[in-house]
C-alpha cells in the first residue's frame, strides 16, 4: 500500500446535479426489513458482542421499495480499466461491519443491488467503525466500513496482508438536540466543547445565549449524549473541536482526538449512530452528536454551527460539497473534511470509507467485492442524497475506482 505523504488536492468538480435530489433521510426501519422473499439481501446482526444491543443495527434489506429506479442493464463501466461489471453474474456471499455513520447508504446500495445481482448476498452489520476495522483484522468479514483511518501502529493486525481505501459519500455530523422553545440553534465550536465536556450543564448558559442573542431560552438541564462504541463519528467530530479549538489554537478542546474518548462523568453512551439518536429522541434537554440521515429519521432539530469563516451553517449536503471542495488527498486515498475553509462550508462534514485486502483468498470473493464497490461508486452515487448523504468529487470518485482495480486473487 502506498503510504507516502505526498497530497493531492480534488479538484472542484463536485456532482452537483445528483446533490439536486438531496432529500430527507429515510428511517433505517424502512430500509430493513424480517421478512425477505426468495434473492433477497441480508445482514448479519454484529456489535462488539454478540449479546450487546447494538446487533440490532443488522441490515436485511431484500424486496424493500426503493427511491430509485432499477436500470436499464445490469453492467456498469469501471471507471479505472473500462472493463464491464456484469452484475447478474455475481454469486456468493459477501460479509462485512463497521460504521454506521454510512449505514443507511450501504442498506439502500444493498437492496437496489439486489435486483440486479440476485445471487449476490451482502450482509453489512454496523456495530461502529472499530468493530469493523477489528474484524477485518481477523479476516472475519470481507471488508470493513471506517470513518477513521487506521493507526500505523495498528497496520501489522490486518492478517490479510495490505489493504486499501475505498471513499463511498460524503456527510454532515449535526449537532442534534431535544428541547422544548428552542425551534433554531447557532452554536460555536467554542461553545461545542463546553457542553459535551459539561462545563455548560444548563440551556441559559450565557455562552449559549451569547451565541444566540435573539432567542428565549429555558432554564433547563443539558444531557449530552455520545457514542459509548469505537466510532468514526467520534473521530471526526472530535478532529472538529480539536482543528477549531484544540491546543493549537484557543485550548477550550481537552479530549484530543480519536475513536474513543475519555468523557466526563455523566455523559449518556449509545451504540452507532442509532443508539445516541434515541437517547436524545427519548430525554428531553438531550443534545448529541449524529449523522444526517438519522437525524432527520428522527426528525430532530440541530444546529447550526459556526465554520472557518465565520458563519453559521446548516448541516445541508450542499454546505458538506462546500466543505470538499479543494480537501488534500493523500495518496491512500484518506482525507479529512472537517473544519475546511470556505463560506458555506459545514465545519462538521465527514467522510467514510470502505477498507479491503488487495489480495483475497478467492478469486469470486475478490470479484464479488469489486462489484459491490464498483456499484457503490456508480449507481450507487445517484442514490445518495435522498438518504441524507452527498456523492464523492468526480476526481475522487475516480481515484476510488482505480483502489477498487487493485483487489484480487
């Protein structure tokens, strides 16, 4: 794997027609389903134990209704080698965990697959970027989902040999909360590290009123939820506080960085994505952190938060574009596009990965994934914004394809 430090920067050719269809995110209870008819797609419940309650984020999304159309042919064109992929003749199994940040993504890409490639079974577990990188450690699934790069000291556990990136979307980390009277929020990265480090524990704080001269707000306790697994999520809104206002810059950020943090004492944990929007779907003065698509599964309210630039941006797919918009990509294809520069960037966008061995045990494994992930960066792209999430750049987009090429037999 090339590990260089070299940078390159995409180029501003974001998909913007597709970004046109961005629409609210649909509940992950109407893209999964217990019963499936005969070439369904399945997944398999995982989480970091198997009696955790997080197995429940399992995806088995065969005959769900979808939002987009099957097409015309089952082949789509490798944007790397030319080379057709005949989907219909794709068979096997196909196992995978890991983030949940892209969850919704991944169990809509899955279903619509399945039309077309129905002798093809994708389970895709969840159960938080961590989980996923572990298990593809011990070859336990065929590839993993991350919202975090992997550490280089962790390089030597991947038994597989060498891995590499593959970008599937990009999306907004919102700020979402529960609270009576409060219908609009602005917040400050400032501000930001205060609540979820519990130095402000109540909502008429004069920080949070500060940041919100013209509104009434009630004198009521603040729960802050977070994620209680190894999460991507956390990494990235972490790396947020951390570029904003970490030790480099204003200090007000004491946690660092990571997948994992050391919260303070009475901070509510849920696992994924999933299991913070319902601590703040059932706690009133709850506020967390959470993907756009289970944020408006939800139908919560979220702030806006203050960019680079001063403004106070709504996490919109258009403002998380924004965000990518000239982001230095290393050669492995990681990046990070939080805290970028630019007007209507969204401070908090994410980005999420698919991670697999370039070399696999079995030619029709290897072919398998490089459908899926050939899929994930064609079709799969137009399905993106009506749950919530933006297509890659189309240099980025590209530069996927060509990581796709390198797994084999």
């Amino acid at each position: 794997m090339n590990r260089t430090k070299k940078s390159s920067a995409i180029v501003a050719g974001i998909l913007s027609l597709s970004l046109i269809a961005a629409a609210c995110g649909s509940d992950e209870d109407t893209t999964t389903t217990t019963e499936a008819a005969a070439a369904t797609t399945t997944a398999a419940a995982a989480d970091e134990s198997t009696t955790t309650a997080a197995a429940a984020e399992t995806t088995v999304a065969g005959g769900v209704e979808t939002t987009a159309a099957p097409t015309e042919s089952s082949t789509a064109m490798s944007a790397d080698t030319g080379e057709a992929v005949d989907y219909a003749a794709l068979q096997g199994d196909l196992v995978s965990s890991g983030a949940t940040f892209p969850k919704a993504f991944y169990d809509e890409a899955i279903a619509t697959l399945s039309e077309e490639a129905p002798d093809l079974v994708i389970e895709y577990g969840g159960g938080g970027s961590g989980k996923g990188r572990s298990d593809l450690q011990e070859k336990v699934v065929d590839f993993a989902g991350t919202d975090s790069t992997v550490k280089e000291e962790d390089f030597a556990k991947f038994t597989g040999g060498e891995f590499v990136y593959v970008p599937t979307v990009l999306a907004p980390i919102t700020i979402s909360y529960n609270m009576a009277g409060i219908d609009e929020l602005q917040l400050t990265p400032a501000t930001i590290a205060a609540i979820f480090q519990l130095e402000i524990t109540n909502w008429s704080d004069p920080l949070i009123a500060a940041d919100n001269p013209d509104a009434t707000l009630p004198d009521e306790a603040i729960v802050v939820a977070r994620r209680a697994d190894g999460s991507g999520t956390t990494d990235n809104f972490s790396k947020f506080l951390n570029a904003a206002v970490g030790p480099d810059t204003t200090g007000e950020w004491l946690l660092g960085t990571g997948s994992e943090l050391e919260w303070p004492e009475g901070t509510q944990a849920g696992d994924g994505n999933s299991g913070v929007a319902q601590i703040i779907s059932s706690t009133e003065g709850a506020i967390g952190y959470v993907d756009l698509s289970d944020a408006n599964a939800n139908g919560f309210k979220f702030a806006a938060v203050q960019n680079k630039a001063g403004n106070f941006v709504l996490p919109t797919l258009d403002a998380t574009t924004a965000a990518a918009e000239g982001v230095e990509v290393k050669d492995d294809l990681t990046f990070f596009v939080g805290w970028a520069d630019g007007d209507e960037a969204y401070p908090i966008a994410a980005q999420t990965w698919i991670i697999a061995y370039t070399t696999q045990d079995d030619p029709a494994k290897a072919e398998n994934i490089r459908g899926f992930l050939t899929y994930l960066l064609t079709e799969g792209q137009e399905l993106a914004p009506s749950i919530d999430f933006a297509p890659l750049p189309d240099e980025l987009r590209e530069m996927a394809m060509a990581n796709i090429a390198k797994i084999g037999a």
